[in-house]
C-alpha cells in the first residue's frame, strides 16, 4: 500500500476509482512532500488538510505505481 497527498480537485476521481476498482493516474506529494505520479486503485481517500494545505487529500492506493518527477 501506497500514502500519498492529492488536490481537493482530484477527489471525484478518488472516489469513482474506490467505488469501480478501476486504477487512475494522479500527480501528488509522498509522505516527504516530494511530487510524484501515482497510479493504482484507490482504496481510501480523507481529507486531512494539515500536513500539506495545496494537497490536503491523504490517498491510500493498492500495489501503486510511482514515477518521481
């Protein structure tokens, strides 16, 4: 499992992939606030607006894929 932190704008596709299982792509920061791609399956999405306020979506993905920008 993968943690990582999205856009508030990136929500509905977190949730359309948690609700179909489908995998998405979505650039974010990892838990060291460095900027990545990360694709998989979305298997929980929250909104904790503390440790990045411009990526306050804390996304938790299955066996995600990583490429660091």
């Amino acid at each position: 499992m993968v943690e990582f932190y999205a856009q508030l704008a990136d929500e509905q596709n977190c949730l359309r992939s948690l609700g179909s299982k489908k995998p998405i792509t979505l650039t974010g920061l990892n838990v060291n606030g460095k900027l990545a791609a990360f694709t998989g399956v979305v298997i929980t999405v929250k909104n904790q607006q503390a440790k990045f306020p411009v990526y306050p979506l804390l996304v938790v993905m299955n066996d995600a894929i990583i490429t660091e920008s």
